[in-house]
C-alpha cells in the first residue's frame, strides 16, 4: 500500500476506535439526559419516557404538520457541563479554548422532502450552550461523509457532533441535519445528491427554530453556515439557497467550508486517475456515489455493466445504511481500477452523457456572488479532497466578482485538516459577529 492509502486506512480505523470508546460515553448520555434539567428547565425540556418530548404544534390546522420543516418531535440525547465538553473535544485532537459553555443536544425529527419533491422525514442535532445570550445565532454544520446511519450526529456521540460542541460552548445554536436516509429517517442515502442535502438542510434550520422557541431560547435569524468534505460542498450550495430567499427567516451572515468536493467534473474525477486521491477512498467514494446516483440518474441497468465481478453481486448491498466503512473496504478491491469494468473506468476518466449530467448537477456550489464573507479551508496533503476543489471555487466566485479566501492548512491530511480548521472557523465566526 501506498503512504496515502495507509493514512487513508488508518483514519477510518481512528474513526472507529472513536465510536467503539464512545459507545458507553453515549449511553451515559442518555441516562444522564433522564435525571438532568437545567435550572430553568420548561416541560418541553425535560425528558419524559424513552427520552421523548412531547411537541406542541406549531399552528393550527391539518397542513400546518405537513409543512417543510415541520417539527415532529424533540428527543434530549446529551448534557455536558463546560469542562466534559472541552475533555470531548480534547480527546478528539480538537482545540477546545473557545469553549465558555456547556451543552444541551436534542434529536429533532421534522418535515422534508426527498430527491424528487415527495414528502419524508429526516433527523438532524440541535445543539444549545448553557449559558451565553438568550436569543442565540445559528450555525449550520453539514457533516462529512457516513455509509452508516447510526453514525449521523444525531444518533451518536461521534466525531460528527465536534463542530456542533465547538460552536455551541461558544455560545451559538447549532443545526447539523442528518441527510436523508441517515440518522433516523427513512430509506437510503442520496449520496452527493446537494439539491437534496440542502432542502434537507434548510428544513433542519426550520425545525431548530420551532424547537429552540419552545426550549426557551429564540433564534435571531442570523446564521453562519460550515461543513467538512461532502458538508463543504452542501455548506456552500446551501448559503447560496439562504441568500438566494430559501427562508426569510434566515440571513446569511458567513460562510466556511472546510475540504469541499466542490468540482466532480474537474477535480475530484480526474484526481482518482491521477493519484491525487488515494486508492482507498477512491474505491469507497466512487462505489458509494454510483451507487447512490444510479437512483436518481440511470447511470446502469445491472452493476455488472460498471462493476468487476465478484463486487458487482455485492456493491449495492454494502449500501444499506448499516455496515461499517472497513466493512466496505475489506469488501472491495484496492484500487478504482481493479473495481470497474474496463470499460466504465474509461468512460469514468471520459464523463459525456448521464454520467457526465450526474456530476455537474451537483457542480454549481460555487457558480454565485456571495455578499456574506466566504472562507474555504483546504490541506495540501489532503488525498480525499485535493486543495485544487477549494482553490477553484475560490476562482468561480471571483469571476463573479466575489473575494473568498483560501487558508491553506499546510501539510494535513483529511481529518487533520478538520481537527485544525473546526475550532479556527469558531474563531472567525466570533470575528465576524463582533463577540
């Protein structure tokens, strides 16, 4: 194995000790959400069976439940006082000297709507600080890429709940929606499909209003909107839907993705055939998205038209929501070459037709003129999400007459540059809002 697929190997094995040590962490989370109410506490903010809270609706009226966004229920998963926050975070790698509060996390479960418009539900992770301001700002955290559900930041106290700590024991409100098909929703993952990560985003948003009124602490309308890898590129499209008019609750105020794979079509394809990406993410990356788009789009009729055997019988199943990333990985050969055929692998280094259409509609993340201030972070030895995605986007919004800067994070690798870039986006949150 190369040097970069054995990062690459060793941060999905990171990633699942994190889980494996936090399993207990989770369940004392639980409990202690059962036995914790914080002084002030209202009766939508105490558990009550199960960790369940019953929800008052929101207006009068049979549709009014059936709206976008529209809160179904209010789950306390998590307290954490100031220092098990900054212990969490500390654990993790993650600078926690911003951290001034601790949190309160909840699973709302709310109105959406799927890749097709038709009605659904999905899940995502409000998260309040303890203290701070009474009408709290909103940050938006889009997380990176899941295969398994169980791992959405609503359903575990994993590294996709860094930034909703970070940002909350500053004293902001933070909205991280699961996506569709991952926490508890239902069906499977879209997977790179932006249109409907970021409805699914936006109602989220929606749903933390609702919910954060009744919990006692108003939202502003002011949000800040950040997200790591498949959430850089989602963080992006979704600023653009807020000042766009997406909801007019909602005011844009700055915008910092982190390692977005903002370009399929011109750098993120390109770079599985030219060794910027490593072969291991490139083998789950490129069967997860196939597999994933080829619901939307009709990119094959039978996998053995774009798969190898044997993992033609076996790819869309490792799909399903439940296995593990080393699952799949194991499942799967070393390279993107050894997985397709001969002659989808050309036709993947030669995109044209639904192939080519599937990746420039989620493609236009960049292509608008932000009035918020944007910042992009990248690591150059990044070899999941190669710096050249940040550095063109940056150029598409200048064509448009947009300034967007690009902190180049030095020699970090994926999750080194999360690690590093989570708590400087904090940072400049609190720069740009004064506090």
């Amino acid at each position: 194995m190369s040097d970069d697929t054995c990062k690459s190997v060793k941060s999905i094995e990171t990633r699942r000790n994190w889980r494996t040590r936090q399993g207990l962490a989770a369940t004392a989370a639980l409990l202690l959400a059962g036995i914790a109410a914080a002084p002030a506490a209202t009766a939508l903010d105490r558990p009550g069976p199960a960790g369940a809270v019953s929800v008052r609706a929101p207006s009068a009226g049979v549709d009014a439940g059936a709206r976008r966004g529209a809160l179904v229920s209010v789950t306390l998963v998590a307290v954490r006082d100031t220092a098990q926050v900054k212990a969490f975070l500390a654990e993790r790698g993650t600078a926690a000297d911003s951290v001034r509060y601790g949190v309160r996390a909840y699973r709302l479960t709310y109105r959406t709507v799927g890749p097709y418009g038709e009605p659904t539900t999905a899940t995502g992770l409000l998260t309040l600080p303890t203290g701070g301001d009474h009408r709290l700002d909103l940050v938006s955290d889009t997380h990176g890429t899941m295969v398994n559900r169980s791992y959405a930041p609503s359903a575990e106290e994993d590294f996709g709940r860094i930034p909703s700590y970070l940002h909350a024991g500053a004293g902001r409100a933070v909205a991280a929606p699961d996506y569709l098909g991952l926490g508890g929703g239902p069906g499977r993952h879209p997977y790179m499909d932006t249109r409907s990560s970021v409805t699914a985003s936006v109602d989220m948003m929606r749903a933390a209003r609702t919910a954060a009124r009744q919990l006692d602490r108003p939202l502003t309308g002011d949000v800040y909107a950040t997200g790591f890898s498949q959430g850089g590129q989602v963080a992006m499209a979704l600023g653009r839907a807020l000042e766009e008019g997406a909801d007019r609750h909602f005011r844009l105020k700055a915008l910092a993705p982190v390692s977005g794979p903002y370009d399929l079509e011109g750098v993120e394809i390109p770079a599985l055939f030219d060794g910027r990406v490593n072969d291991t993410s490139g083998v789950l990356y490129t069967s997860y998205w196939l597999v994933a788009q080829n619901r939307l789009h009709p990119l094959y009729k039978d996998p053995a038209d774009v798969f190898r055997a044997p993992y033609a019988n076996r790819v869309e199943g490792l799909y399903d929501g439940k296995h593990e990333e080393e699952d799949i990985v194991r499942a799967l050969p070393a390279s993107v070459k050894e997985l397709l055929t001969p002659a989808f692998y050309e036709k993947l280094r030669h995109p044209a037709g639904d192939l080519l259409a599937a990746m420039r509609v989620n493609d236009h993340g960049c292509d608008w003129k932000p009035a918020a201030p944007v910042r992009l972070y990248a690591g150059a030895a990044d070899t999941d999400v190669p710096m050249a995605n940040a550095r063109g986007c940056a150029a598409r919004l200048a064509e448009r007459g947009a300034r967007a800067s690009v902190l180049d994070q030095g020699d970090l690798d994926h999750f080194g540059t999360f690690q590093v870039s989570a708590p400087q986006v904090v940072r400049w949150f609190d720069a740009v809002s004064g506090s």
